[in-house]
C-alpha cells in the first residue's frame, strides 16, 4: 500500500488551516479549521490520485498537522 504524506499548517494572519506540503500531486486545500481541513483531504486526494496516479488502488494518507504561537509575557519580579 502506498503512503502518502499531508502537511497542514496553520496561518495565522489569515485564520486558516491550509496544505503547506504534500506528496499528493496538485492537492491544495483551506479551511477554518483543521477538523475541516481534514474532512476535504480524503475526497480531493482520491480525485487527484486517480487522475495522476491511475490504477494505483488503495492508499494510505498521513496528515501532520502544524501550528505554532508566539506569546509575550512579562517576567516576574
């Protein structure tokens, strides 16, 4: 069974979830959430893996998902 690897990650400035990197040919993908981000993922890769990839059969999809933040705090005095 093939593997293939999904990457999402989150951008903040526009408040969306959204394919950073993948191994699926073509998959581009946002949502406002990751949940929803990765609901889409399976339907669109089936339609781009048939197209690029045909007869390939089933596949396996691995979604990493990325979010990272940055907060100021004061210290302690």
């Amino acid at each position: 069974m093939a593997l293939f690897i999904v990457q999402i990650a989150y951008d903040v400035d526009a408040e969306v979830w959204y394919v950073d990197k993948s191994d699926v040919e073509g998959l581009r993908a946002e949502a406002p959430t990751s949940d929803a981000l990765i609901a889409r993922i399976p339907t669109m890769a089936a339609e781009l893996l048939e197209e690029n990839e045909p007869g390939l059969g089933e596949v396996a999809i691995e979604i990493i998902a990325h979010r990272h933040a940055r907060i100021s705090i004061s210290a302690a005095a």
